[in-house]
C-alpha cells in the first residue's frame, strides 16, 4: 500500500506544478511500470490506454459537452433566463433567484458546470452588478448555482464514475433529483438572506401573464430535458443514446424552430466540444494504466484490508472519504478527482457494504464542493473573470452557499433516503 501513496503523491506533486493532469498520470505510471516489470511491458500500454478509453458508456460525454455547446449558441440561454425571470423576478434579489432557477434548468440539459456558469454568468454577472450587487457576491451566486448542473441529471462526471465504478449511470442519474433540488432551495435561501441583508432589488411584479408568454418561447428548450431524461429514465434508451438525441434535438431546436445557430457557431460548438472531449478522453485512457498496474500489485485490496481493520462502521468510512475528496477537490478537477481515486477507493466501498450508487452522488456532491474552492475550483476562476472581481473575494462572499451545499452533502451521506429514495423506489 505504500507504492501506493508514493505513486498518488507523485502525481498530487506533478499536478501542483503545472503539469498537466494526463501527462502526470501517463509519466508516473509508465515510471512504476517500467521499474517493477521492465521495458518489455512497454508495447502493453498501448492496448490498456485503448481499451480504457473505448467504453460504450464514455461515448454520452462527447456528445453531452457537444449538446451544451450548441444549446449556447442557439438562443436556448436566452429563453431559460426570461423563464426563470418570470417566475421568480418578484422575489426580493429577484437576479440572484433568477441565477439559480435557470441553473436549475439548465443543469438538466448540459451536465456542465463550467457550461452553465459561463452560458449563464456572462449574461446575468453583468446585470446583476448594473442592478446594485457587488461583484464577488454576484460571481458567487451564479459560482455556486452552476455546481448544480453536475448533481442534477445529467451529468458528465456522473458519467465518469459509473464508468470508473462499474455502476448504473441511469441509477445516478436518478439519485442527483433530490439532492439537486435540494441543493437548489438551499441556495435560494441563501440568497434570500443576502437580499434582505443588502436589501437588493426585486425585478418586476408577478405576472401570469409574463409567465405565459415565456414559457412559450422557452417551450422547446425545455422540451429538451424530457428527451433527454424521459427517455433514459423510461428505459426507452441508454444514458449514451439520450446524449446522442439531446445532440440532435439542440441541432433541430437551433436550426428550424429557433434559426439562430448558423454554420459559424456550429463549428465554434464542434470546436469547443473537441477540446473539452480529448482533454477529458486523455485523462480516462492514462488513468487507465496506472489503474492497471495498481490493480496487479493488488494496492486497492491492501486499502480496503488496513482501513477494515480500523473499523468496521460504514458510517465512519464515508466520513474519512469525504474528507478524502473534499482534500482533492482543492487541487484537482472533478474528472481528474474521479480517474485518479474512484477505482482505489472501490473494493474499499464494496467490502464495508456501502452501495456504489449512494457513494457516487456523495462523490459527486464533494466535487461539486471542489468546484468552489480554491486554488483550482474550476467554476469559481470563470464567474470571478466574468466578474471581474478578485478569486479570494468572491471565495468569502461564497462561503454561505458552499455552507449549504455541505449541508446537503451530510444529509445525503448520513440520511441515504435523500439519495436513494428514486433509485429504491424505481429500481430496487
């Protein structure tokens, strides 16, 4: 188990400087392999590097990261911001309650929150500083509501993880509903207490009027979530199949009904998807064979073993496991998080009987955490540039809602029924 840490440090201190994470991962894991088993299981890595990124379940990522940037270009944006508006504009801070109910919208169609936020950020930061709120509270607002897009379905580290965890991505999906729109009220609270303290403004009266208006210009944007999710909840497809539909329902939504996503912004889409998708796909294939090398020296098994002998109440791993990836969330992206320690950890889970689908949206939650917190907090950096405002500003004036969403993180860990009962009630 000591080769272990050593390995995982190596790639931690890599990480540190500036090397990215793939190359780290690929570095450290041809070096052990090279040491302990000699040049001759260089022409191996090849075929575990394909073979751990060509797993059928890999495909929805792609696709879900091409569905949400075609969604930006197409107008779709828009229509969700004026729906949100119209619903919760009256509340006092209307803005920031506008923020986070169109994250919640919008979070189940683009499984991002790097997505969301600067989708989102860009057009409601800028109103929300014009409107009297200060910048580091605006980015936090809008910081903070984008981590839902990866509690809610879908989401592409869910997607991650299933896949690192050999568990149900459709199972995930459901069990991010509750915790997601739980996350969501909290936040709404949140903000509440913010406006009073600031005695920020409120939008524009109720009107079931308005409301009427925007959601029929919004309807076939949210027309997209029921695809996406009606079909893989009702089994009509995979998690894979639903993001293959969700690519062609955002092409039809932007082209004919919309005709605003024109044959530049579809290549600017097809573009950004490419990047997102092969730094993610390096990643999962150089993973693949430290995770390889760790499982022959049977590093994972030796864990689970020492951490049995500690103790044996579930309850008690979960808490050191928290504590594990709320660490990591400091340092590493959610994916990067996902690759690197989700295949160590599993036998671990497996032997102390926790199930693997509860562990997931628990994981999940912990980066949606690391997502805020600096040095890395990938969400935070983009709402702070589009802001404006410095990181460890906005980080202070994000502390109330990262508040809430460890709140939800314990009631999901220590209550399962918040997570789980979807998934038992559906699937079980």
């Amino acid at each position: 188990m000591e080769t272990m840490f050593v390995l995982f440090a190596l790639v931690l201190a890599m990480v540190l400087i500036n090397v990215p994470i793939a190359v780290s991962l690929g570095l450290v894991a041809t070096a052990a392999m090279v040491i302990s088993q000699g040049v001759g299981s260089l022409p191996n890595m090849a075929i575990v590097m394909f073979n751990g990124a060509t797993k059928f379940p890999l495909l929805a990522i792609p696709l879900f990261i091409l569905a949400g940037a075609i969604m930006n270009s197409s107008g779709i944006s828009r229509r969700l911001i004026n729906l949100a508006s119209a619903l919760f504009g009256w509340i006092r801070g209307g803005l920031a309650h506008v923020s986070i109910g169109v994250s919640l919208f919008f979070a189940e169609i683009s499984g991002s929150a790097v997505a969301d936020v600067a989708a989102l950020g860009s057009v409601l930061i800028p109103e929300m500083k014009r409107k009297g709120y200060s910048p580091p509270l605006a980015a936090a607002i809008c910081s903070s509501a984008a981590s839902l897009a990866i509690i809610i379905p879908p989401s592409i580290p869910m997607i991650l993880y299933a896949v690192m965890a050999e568990s149900s991505v459709t199972q995930l999906f459901v069990a991010g509903i509750v915790p997601g729109l739980l996350g969501g009220l909290g936040l709404m609270a949140m903000a509440h207490y913010f406006a009073i303290r600031y005695n920020l403004p409120r939008e524009e009266r109720f009107s079931w009027a308005n409301v009427g208006r925007a959601t029929k210009e919004a309807a076939w944007a949210l027309f997209l979530p029921l695809i996406i999710l009606g079909g893989i909840f009702g089994g009509l497809v995979t998690a894979t199949e639903g993001a293959a539909l969700a690519v062609v329902a955002a092409l039809f939504i932007g082209i004919v009904i919309y005709r605003e996503l024109n044959l530049t912004h579809l290549k600017a889409a097809i573009m950004e998807g490419g990047v997102q998708t092969a730094v993610v796909m390096l990643m999962v294939s150089t993973s693949a064979l430290l995770g390889s090398y760790l499982t022959e020296i049977g590093a994972p098994q030796q864990m689970a073993a020492t951490v049995a002998d500690f103790t044996k109440d579930p309850m008690v791993v979960l808490f050191l496991l928290n504590l594990v990836f709320l660490f990591l969330g400091v340092f590493l992206h959610s994916a990067a998080a996902i690759i690197l320690v989700v295949p160590i950890v599993m036998p671990l889970v497996r032997e102390m009987g926790i199930d693997p689908v509860h562990f997931g949206i628990i994981v999940t939650l912990n980066l949606a955490i690391g997502q805020q917190t600096p040095p890395v907090a990938s969400v935070l950096m983009v709402a702070s540039s589009i802001a404006k405002a410095s990181v460890w500003q906005v980080t202070r004036a994000n502390v109330g809602f990262i508040g809430v969403l460890l709140v939800v993180l314990g009631l999901v860990t220590y209550v399962p029924v918040v997570g789980m009962g979807l998934v038992e009630l559906f699937y079980r």
